[in-house]
C-alpha cells in the first residue's frame, strides 16, 4: 500500500480536527503540513494537542505547497480559501480533496478544465457523509415518480453559506428526473419576502441555521393522497471522514474533478 502525503487546510476547525484524528489512525496516510492563518511554523501537535502530528504549520498556502512534497491536499476551510486552494494545489502537481460548498459554476468549470490540463484527480463533495449521498441519490430516484418536492436543509449557526452545496446538488439531481414547473397555488403570494424559500427549477429550498445542528436535510415529496420524505442527520463530524478517506485514497486513481462522492462509490 503506497504511502499518501497529506496537506490539511483548515485544521483547527471543527471538520478539520477530525480530519487529522482520521489521518493519524490511517497507516496510509502521512500528514506532511497544515495550512492555517495563525501558528506559522508551529507543530501541529502543539497546537491541537495531537500528539502523533508533529507536521509544520505554514500560513502562506503557496510557499506550503510549493515547498511541501506533498500527493493531496484535504480543504475543509471556506468557500474563498477552499477555491483558491484547489488552484494552488492543481498548479503545484497535488491533488485536491475538497469538502468546502459554495463554488460557483465558473469557478467550477475553471477547476476542472485545470485539473484536466494536468491530468491530476480532484474531489470535490458537497458532502461527505456516505449517508447523505445515499439520501440524494434515492432522491433523484423518488423524483421519477414524485415531481412535487421541497428540501430543508439545517445546519450550525456558524454555516457560511445557504443553501448548503448538499441541498443545491441535491435539487440539480432532482432536476435531471423532473420537469420544471411550479408548485403550490398559480395565485400564491408571499407576505414577507422569501417565507416559501429559495427557488430552484420550481423547487423550494428552505435553510435553518440554528446552534446545536451540524448537518440534516429533509427532502419531502408530495403526491396524491401521500407524500415521501427521505432524511439524513449527520450526529457528530466524524460522519463525514470515511469519505473523505474514500476520496483522499481514489483521488489518486483518477485524473480530472468529480464532484460529489457518489462517483467513487461501487
């Protein structure tokens, strides 16, 4: 089993701690530095309390990623820094694994024409609970036979982005079974602004961001005489790091992006 070098942005975060207790417990998995934007040249373990990390903390992502042998870099920051990263990474011959929502579509097609020109793998997963992908994927199904749908999707108060990338991957999924059209009443009117959610194709999209959560989301069908809803609760973080050992190991495998986890799956 090839040895993979890894760079961790975010690490201080809540996503990221787990992250790195993931690497340390992985024999195949070595971290090399973190990216941070405090602790230049500080140990990891210094600042974590990890013990079994003693990488390097660079706050410059550049000089890290050009001076670092690294194979992967693992992004779990924010939408700017996540994007940024992911071109830094591409340029320097790493491959990203991305858990960062919030790209935009040209963003996104930037990235992917990169990582094609290097003939490098890139994952970015708007979620990496395997769970939550089977909850979208089961939607995209379910869509078939119920065009009438609404998402709620519910998050940390600390979330940056609404909607969340699951709930907007989740309506695009959607899309390719369902005609658009619009629901609820022709005549509906909205007495404040924006209490039917955002609108997606003729879908409604509602956020809740309230502390205490860290990542639901309900997709609810409605049909004659019945309705359908499939959810998915992500309890604890953990949840999310076989995923992104599944794709930290598979993007060595491939040379361009993939967005979303399902495509790794079997």
């Amino acid at each position: 089993m090839k040895q993979i070098n890894v760079v961790v942005a975010g690490p201080r975060g809540k996503m990221g701690q787990e992250a790195l207790k993931m690497i340390a417990n992985e024999e195949q998995f070595q971290l090399v530095a973190c990216i941070d934007r405090k602790h230049e040249g500080e140990k990891i373990s210094e600042v974590t309390g990890l013990r079994d990390l003693d990488a390097i903390i660079y706050t410059d992502a550049e000089v890290c990623l050009n001076e670092v042998d690294a194979d992967v870099l693992i992004d779990l920051t924010t939408p700017e820094f996540g994007y940024k990263h992911t071109k830094l990474a591409l340029e320097n011959g790493i491959r990203p694994v991305v858990g960062t929502t919030g790209f935009t579509p040209d963003q996104l097609e930037e990235v992917t024409n990169l990582s094609e020109s290097k003939q490098l793998g890139a994952v970015i997963a708007p979620n990496f609970a395997v769970g939550a992908v089977l909850m979208m994927q089961f939607s995209k199904w379910a869509a078939k036979h119920f065009p009438d749908v609404e998402i709620i999707e519910k998050h940390h108060d600390q979330k940056l982005d609404a909607p969340s990338g699951t709930a907007i991957k989740t309506a695009d999924l959607i899309k390719e079974e369902r005609e658009s059209h619009h629901q609820g009443h022709p005549d509906e009117k909205e007495t404040l602004q924006s209490a039917r959610g955002a609108d997606v194709d003729g879908m409604k999209i509602h956020s809740v961001r309230l502390p205490g959560l860290v990542a639901h989301q309900e997709v609810i069908f409605g049909g004659l005489g019945q309705t359908l809803t499939i959810k998915h609760d992500s309890l604890h973080r953990e949840s999310f790091m076989s995923g992104v050992k599944l794709a930290a190991t598979e993007v060595m495998n491939i040379d361009t992006l993939v967005y979303g986890l399902e495509h790794l799956l079997d």
